[in-house]
C-alpha cells in the first residue's frame, strides 16, 4: 500500500465547544506541498441496533439542528470521557428506549465524515432485549418507535431513513 | 409525529474556512429552556458505487488527515458551488477513476453526522463503464482498487472498510 500520509506542520485551535473542537492545520502533503486541513474534533459515539421479539427494530425520531428535520435513526450517543463504547451502547440503549440488552454483539466501527472530522462511532447489535424504562435528559425529546424488516427495506428505498449511521447499522445487521 | 423544533435565536460565527463554515448557535428547545448548538456547515458532496464488469466494486483508497490514516471508500467529492449532484458524481467518477458511467442511478442521500453538521451525500450506482483518463489534482493523491463481491462481504465483516458512505453505499447497492 503506497503512503500518502499528511504531516503536521502547524495547528490553529479556532474553538474550544461543549461537544467539537475545532482546528486549521498546515500540513505537508506528500509532493511537498502546503495545505491547510479544518479538522473538527469529536468524542466518538456509540449506536445501537436493537431487535425487538426477533422481527422488529427499534428506532428513534428526533429533531436534528444542523439539518433542521426530524430523522429516524437508531438509538446512539456520545462517549463519556473514558467511557467503554460497549458501557456507552448499554446505557444509551436504555436511557433512550427502555430496554436493556440481554445481548450486545460490535458490528462495526465507522468513521462517519472522515474528510473533515474524527468521528468514529461503534454500532452494535442487541438482542433479547428486557423493559425498563426510559431515562431521557430533561433537554432530550425523541420518540420511540417500532419497525418490521420490510418496512425498513422500504424506507431505505424510499429515502425515509436518511442517517448514515442508522443505514450502516441496519443493512450490517441484516446482513448477518 | 411530534414537533420537536429547535428555534434559533442567536448565531455566532467561528470559522469561514476554505471548505467549512462553524458557528455556535443560541437555540430555544421545545421545552422552553435555551441550549448551545455546536454546527459544522458543509458544501454537499457525492459518492458514486462504480460497477465493473457487472461483478466488481472500483474502490479508492486514501489519506483521510482527521483520522490520521489510509482509508477504502467508494469515490467521492464535493459539490462544486451550483454544481448539480448528478454532475458532480459523472466528473469525480472520471476524475478519480478514470471511468465514465453509461448508466448512473440515485440509490439515496445521506447525512453523515446530523448531530453536529449538515452534510448530505448523494449517493449513486454507476454501471456500464467506459474507460477514459484519471484526472487527479495535482494535490489528490489515491490509488483505484477493484473488489469482488465476496471481498467486500468480508473487508465489511471484519472492519476493513470503515467509512459510513461506503458502507451505506455498498450494502443498498447490493440490496437493490
């Protein structure tokens, strides 16, 4: 495999936020040249796949800022600092659904915009799943919501399911 | 369905980059309470899942400098300033690969991290290809891999292809 590796020459923090840090590097490209590469920094996340009596899964809704629409996607979060994305996937799992998971099984990790951020998520698969109940932050609102295989074969189709992470997990899940 | 609505009240820019915008937002939630929302401003880009012979993948692997290492994706770039999505997909099909596509076919849109950003990647299915010339940048640095079938089954299985729009892309290809 040929190398193609950037190296650092010089880092410029432009924000220091509640979840990203953002940073402008000068890099040396492998030609010789300068670039300069905007990097936004992120924790890292977890998200989940959970199947529901072996026929189901179960999904969230919520309203996302950045693209200003409600999506459906799988139940997912950030990282605690120093939390273990296994820990993070129960906890999630539960907080946002209400079931805890007699099984978890990592699927995958992704980077989901490799191009301009660090963000990797680790999506697992749970099963056997048990009631709870749900635990949502006082500023969290998301609905919870159940879909067969079919139905999800046919909002992937049709565009219903627009999150990246969501189609990863669901199409690797089913694959298996 | 539920409203769940963010409302803007105050914007504050931190970055106009060469390819990113970022800005702290003031927002009011649907409970009434204010939140900071961290936002990542993308152009928009594409991903094309080139097939080759009817039974291989063109794949491009490169240095993604935010993950700091060589990564295998379908190809892909960003939309040019009123670029349309179905143009920008033919010219870095061609570009990167030195292919153009008889036949090219939406499968979906994605966005890769609505938590923090508004990029959405529009992702087609490229058959009947025609070899032409690779057009690199003169700072874009790849080399073109062909894969089978089988061999993706396995690079997804066991984590060797890691990025969301490929995986995305891949599986609702072979779905199709």
């Amino acid at each position: 495999m040929e190398n193609f590796t950037e190296k650092l020459i010089e880092k410029q923090p432009v924000l220091e936020g509640r979840v990203l840090n953002v940073r402008v590097d000068r890099v040396l490209l492998p030609n010789g040249k300068e670039a300069t590469r905007e990097v936004v920094e992120h924790p890292g996340a977890v998200a989940v796949v959970p199947i529901l009596d072996g026929s189901h899964v179960l999904m969230v809704r919520q309203y996302r800022y950045p693209v200003g629409k409600m999506l459906l996607e799988i139940p997912a979060g950030k990282l605690d600092i120093g939390e273990k994305p296994e820990d993070c996937a129960r906890r999630e799992l539960e907080e946002e659904t209400g079931y805890v998971a007699g099984s978890l099984e990592k699927l995958t990790a992704i980077y989901t915009a490799p191009g301009f951020s660090n963000e990797i998520i680790h999506i697992y698969l749970a099963q056997n799943l048990c009631k709870t109940v749900q635990k949502l932050d006082d500023d969290e609102f998301l609905t919870v919501e159940k879909y067969s295989w079919p139905e999800i074969k046919e909002m992937l189709a049709d565009g219903a399911i627009q999150d990246a992470k969501t189609i990863a997990g669901l199409l690797l899940a089913r694959a298996k």
